[in-house]
C-alpha cells in the first residue's frame, strides 16, 4: 500500500438541540433582529445547557466516528477545539480518549484559538508521514464559547455569532479519498492581546476581584483600535492564504472548486468566491450554525458532501482564522481522483 498521504476517512458533527435564534441574539443585545442575520451573518446557532459541556461535545462527535473504526485501533486522540474547556488546564484530548475506549492511543492538544482545524491537519499529517507507527489518528474541535460572550456588552459584539458544537474527523495513512494536501498560514502578532479573557492568567491571578463574571468573559480591548487595523488587512490575508495553500499543494488558484470557510457574514464570503471565480454552490455558509471555533470549515465539508457540492477530484481549501491574529488554509483533494 502506498503510504505517502494521508486522507480524511470521515468527518462527523455534533450539535446541542438547544436552538436559539437571530431574536434571541436580537433580544439580549438590544441590536435589530435584522442587522443580526444581515450584518452578524448568523440566523440561528446552538447552545449547550449547563451540564454539557465542551468534553461531551467532543466525545459525542468522536463517538459518531466509532461506526467506521474500532476504537482499539486509534493510534493517537488529539483535541484542537477551543481553550476554554470544563475546567482550566485539563487535559481534553486524555478524557476523549478514555471515554471512547482507544486504550491503543496517546493524546495530546493543539491550541491556536480558531485557526488550531486547519492547521492541526498539517502538524499531524507530517507526524504521520515520519512515524511508522501512527495510521490512524482521530482529530476533534468543541467550542462552547457563547458562554463566555455577554450579549449586552458591546465590545465584544463581533463575537456575537459564536454557536456551540463539535466536530471530529478521521486521519487515516494511505486512505485514499480526501488527500491532506499544502498548508498556509499568516500571522500577525500586533493583535494578539486585543481579545482576552482579561481576568483569567497569571497577570490577574493575585488579584481576586477579577474573579466575577464580566472579567471572566471574553473582551476585546480597544474594539475601534483593533478595526482600524484588522480591516485593511484582514481579507487580502484570507486571499493569500487560500491562493498559498492551492500553490504549496502543486495546484493553481484557478483550480480550486471549494471552499469550506470559518464562519463569516456573506458579503465577505461572497466577495472570497468571487475573487476565485466561484459562487455559493461552491461553500457552505455557516448562518445556522454560527461560529464553532475551529469545527467550521469540518461542518462546512460535511455539509457541502451531504447536499453533493464536493466530487471526485475537486480541490477544496479549509480555511481558518483565530485571534490573535492567524489566518490559516489547507487544500484537500476530495474524493478518489480519477
């Protein structure tokens, strides 16, 4: 067999049943329903009641996994989701592993806020290219970060469309559909202390009254500051991400037949498809899912397999952004080339 690829073997979500939507977003953040799904980009999300946490969500989407492979035959669990967690330094990806029985597997984490999807494929599928013994490798994402964003503080309004799930995703060597092609990231570090949650962290450790709830949230420093430098920036970077991460797989821009995006409003996506001569039917927009953190762009692809807007050969970017601030894409050959 040849084993100098690595394919994605199955991608599974997982949702909580709670829907809310845009009037619920609408309601609790004083801001027009309609400005909500038109300018936030988000109809409807999920929410995770308090006792499901961010460990259930991971293990639910690695348990839909399980129907394809025995657990016993994982040889590695990683975790890429979001940083908040059930508990504050904690070992996610060792409670997935245990719950699902890969008693085979070791464990670890990736953390780069919601960029850690699309490049956890890269890290790992040169792991598994070195090392003889890693052929199968389960990768989840879990975000429940709608509870660190309060709807009534306006700073933190551009993370208004955050949704709560999961998403796992099946790493085999040798498989032969959905080859794990070239990564390309940027980063730009001037923004990496905009958004924070500020009370949490050795700088307020000492410092008890950071304890209560808003300083435990999510926040963004200087909202205007960080737009005034985000926005000319931003979009050339999601472009020269997709265009690098095609050319590093031996592929031209123009070959690209998909893109599965981290949520975003669809005017930006809009102008993305464009810019690469595509159109809607070519991604998948987010608007009821909200942003997963990191599970995007695998929602994205499992939804766009689902309604048939992926075949055989065609070159699909991943594409992925975090805080901080880091945009990052990988390019997948869907399918079985012929």
């Amino acid at each position: 067999m040849d084993n100098n690829f690595v394919g994605i073997k199955d991608i599974q979500i997982y949702v909580p049943e709670t829907v809310q939507d845009s009037r619920v977003i609408a309601e609790k953040s004083g801001i027009p329903c309609e400005t909500i799904e038109q300018k936030f980009g988000i109809k409807q999300r999920h929410k995770a009641g308090p006792d499901e946490h961010v460990s259930d969500m991971a293990i639910q989407a690695a348990r839909k996994i399980l129907a394809g492979i025995d657990p016993a035959d994982l040889d590695l669990v990683v975790y890429c989701g979001s940083e908040y967690k059930d508990y504050y330094l904690f070992n996610l990806a060792a409670k997935v592993q245990h719950a699902i029985g890969a008693k085979n597997a070791n464990a670890f984490e990736i953390h780069s806020l919601c960029s850690a999807g699309v490049l956890s494929l890269n890290i790992l599928k040169s792991m598994m290219l070195c090392n003889p013994e890693l052929r199968n490798v389960l990768l989840v994402s879990s975000s429940k970060e709608t509870d660190l964003v309060a709807l009534d503080n306006p700073r933190a309004r551009f993370m208004f469309n955050f949704g709560d799930g999961a998403a796992a995703a099946l790493l085999v060597k040798g498989h032969p559909a959905n080859r794990i092609l070239g990564t390309h990231m940027i980063t730009d570090g001037q923004f990496a202390e905009d958004v924070a949650c500020y009370g949490v962290g050795s700088r307020n450790y000492y410092r008890t009254e950071t304890l209560d709830y808003p300083q435990r949230n999510l926040d963004v420093r200087d909202p205007q500051s960080m737009k005034e430098r985000l926005d000319p920036v931003s979009l050339n970077n999601f472009l020269a991400v997709i265009a690098k991460a095609a050319e590093k797989s031996g592929y031209r821009a123009a070959d690209i037949k998909f893109i599965a995006p981290i949520f975003m409003k669809r005017s930006i996506l809009t102008h993305i498809l464009d810019h690469f001569g595509l159109t809607e039917d070519n991604s998948f927009i987010l608007e009821d899912y909200g942003h997963c953190q990191s599970a995007d762009a695998y929602i994205a692809l499992s939804e766009a397999a689902r309604l048939g807007r992926l075949k055989d050969g065609d070159l699909a970017v991943m594409l992925g952004a975090g805080t901080g601030y880091t945009w990052a894409a990988t390019a997948i050959l869907w399918g079985i080339p012929s």
